[in-house]
C-alpha cells in the first residue's frame, strides 16, 4: 500500500509492517515520546517511557510491530497475551500501546497495524482483546470502535497523591 506525502512532491511512499528488531526499540521510543506527551495526558496511568517499549519486546515480541517507510519507522503497536485459566476466552490479547507518526494520521495506517496483530492474535489462539483509554480521548475510542471494539463499561479509575512526610531538621533526636 503507497501513501501520499505530505510534501509538495507528492511522492508515494512505500510503508512495511513487520515486527519489531531490537534495532528499532530507540526509534519506538522516541516515536512515542513525542505522541505520548504529558501535555496531552497528564494523568496517563501508564507513563510512556524506554521501559514499556523493552518490557513488551522482551516479553512478547510477535505482538511488537512497526511501520517503516524509507528506514524511518512511522508507527508501532505493543501488546501482550494473557492466559486465564478457568475463564471463558481463556487467552485474551492487549493492546497496550499504538503510535502512528502525524505525518501519517489518516491514512489508515493504524488500522493496519491492528489488523495485522490480530491476525498474529488468532493463530495464537486468543479469542478475545482488550485495549483501555482514557473516558475523554475520542480518538483512541473512535479508532477501536472502528476495529469493531465494543464499549464494555466505563472505567472509572482513581489517583491520590502522597506526601512525603516532612524531615525533622532536629538531628539531635537521630543522636
């Protein structure tokens, strides 16, 4: 599939979806690093950060793909199975995180990559996948709605911040 760029060339650019190397954890990073921003999410309960992108590569690497066009990677999706023993879809997949550079929005190339995970998903058995996000990103829950997700319910999840206690400047109580 060729998408259009959006330089005034128009060139058609040639984009591959294939899993995730170890040589493209740095530019999955930071491709999400500039998608996930604490601007936009601020109270994101999961944080973006070098760590969620080596947890899932490590972990389960047939669900870590990338979208590459012209050595550039353009987009990713991380995810995981589950194995529940004693529940009725027994193996459920999840979506934890997808990117798609903003050169790229619009062109379906999201939904590519989901599909393609799904179909890794169903030879491995999972009869059901699950994604979250945020009650208030419209995106997010337009795009899975799109896959044909179903709103289950609305989670409602809560935070509290702790303070740490104030240090007593009295060392003579330590003595």
């Amino acid at each position: 599939m060729s998408l259009e760029s959006d330089d005034d060339s128009k060139q058609k650019k040639e984009v591959e979806i294939r899993e995730m190397e170890i040589d493209d954890l740095s530019s999955v990073y930071h491709l999400g690093e500039s998608l996930f921003t604490s601007e936009e999410f601020p109270i994101l309960y999961r944080t973006w950060d070098p760590y969620e992108v080596t947890d899932y590569f490590t972990s389960d690497p047939n669900y870590c793909l990338v979208a590459e066009a012209d050595g550039v990677i353009v987009g990713f999706i991380l995810a995981n199975t589950i194995e529940k023993e004693g529940t009725a879809w027994k193996k459920y997949g999840y979506v934890s995180w997808i990117g798609v550079d903003e050169d790229y929005h619009r062109s379906s190339l999201g939904q590519r990559l989901y599909r393609r995970l799904e179909e890794r998903f169903k030879k491995e058995g999972v009869r059901m996948v699950i994604a979250d996000t945020d009650v208030d990103n419209e995106g997010a829950i337009a795009f899975f709605k799109a896959m044909k997700f179903s709103l289950t319910s609305k989670h409602q999840w809560l935070a509290k911040t702790l303070r740490r206690p104030k240090k007593s400047n009295n060392k003579l109580q330590n003595g």
